[in-house]
C-alpha cells in the first residue's frame, strides 16, 4: 500500500465514526465517509490530472465534521462563520497529524492544509476545484433535503451563492445534474432573477 492509499485509509477510518449515517442507492454509510468519497469522486472528474495534494484534501475535507457542533456557537452570520473557520482549521490541524503519522514531507502537509482552508479561493486552481466539488455534492446529495426544511427565499438566496462561488466548470456539471421538480423550479428562479 503506498501513501496515499494509507493516508485515505486513515482518513477513512476517522470519518466512518461520524454518528450521522446517510442512505444512498440502498445502502447506509457513515455521512462524512460518504460524502468524503463522494467529493473525492467529483474531484478527479473536475480535475483528472489532480495533484496527490488535491486528492489528500478531498478526502480529508471535512474530516471529523461531527466533533465540532454548530450549536456549540452563537446563533446567527457571525456565529456561523466563526464555526466554519474553527472547523476549517480542525479539518487540516488533523488532517496533517495523520499526514504526518503516514510519512508525507512537510511540503505536502502544508499544502494539503491551504486546500483544505481553501485559501487564495478563486486564484488558486486546486482550491476552485475543491469549491466547485463541494457544490456540487451539496446539489447532488443534500440540495433536495433542504428544500424540505428552509424557505423558499432563503433557498434561492443558497442557490445564489453556491452558484457564486463556483467556476465555470462547477456550473456546467451543475447544469447536468438531475433534481426534484421542486429543486428544477428553485434553481431555474434563482438563476433567471439574479
């Protein structure tokens, strides 16, 4: 087994413990696991050619999501952005340690952690690649269950801003996908009024 395969097999181990379970084509998994290889899946399709960095970090993306609770933080944008940077910097403090428990080089460790953080987002090649997988497995694998749950207008004000923060090549498979009558309508609105 080279490096890689044990570093996604470490990575793997550690999300298979996440305690929310996801079911897809009859089939249970472990929801940061499924949706860890699910943005691994979209990578390689978005980017080929990735790097062994890029295919470190989508598979170390949100590794132990659970652990850090959004509840455990105020309500509210502030809040919620304090909990994503905290989570940002969780995600790559372990992904590195089990980085470095497999035998990488400094090098990739550090940039592993800059994808992972997605720093320099929209000038970085590697980092638009992870944002435009990360939204696509959100309209691919969670998009229809919000519907359920959120308001019309604070649905499409979603759509709009995942649409923004994808390239062009984010928006063509996005285009491709397949949703729910009431997920098609949503995204035909957000994107005719904006």
């Amino acid at each position: 087994m080279d490096k890689l395969e044990k570093a996604f097999t470490l990575f793997d181990a550690y999300n298979k413990k996440s305690p929310e379970t996801v079911f897809w084509e009859n089939q249970e998994f472990p929801s940061e696991y499924f949706y860890a290889l699910k943005l691994y899946d979209w990578v390689k399709i978005l980017e080929p050619q990735a790097s062994e960095s890029l295919l470190l970090a989508s598979r170390a993306q949100h590794i132990g999501r659970w652990e850090i609770s959004r509840k455990s933080y105020p309500e509210g944008r502030v809040g919620y952005l304090k909990w994503r940077s905290d989570l940002g910097k969780f995600h790559a403090q372990t992904a590195s340690e089990l980085l470095k428990e497999v035998g990488y080089d400094d090098e990739t460790i550090k940039r592993v952690r800059e994808i992972i953080q997605k720093q320099r987002l929209k000038t970085d090649e590697d980092v638009q690649t992870i944002e435009n997988a990360l939204c696509l497995v959100f309209l691919q694998f969670q998009f229809d269950d919000l519907i359920e749950k959120v308001n019309e207008e604070k649905m499409i004000d979603i759509l709009r801003k995942t649409w923004g923060k994808m390239s062009e090549p984010g928006r063509k498979h996005a285009l491709d996908l397949k949703f729910s009558e009431a997920g098609t309508a949503l995204i035909t609105k957000a994107l005719r009024d904006n």
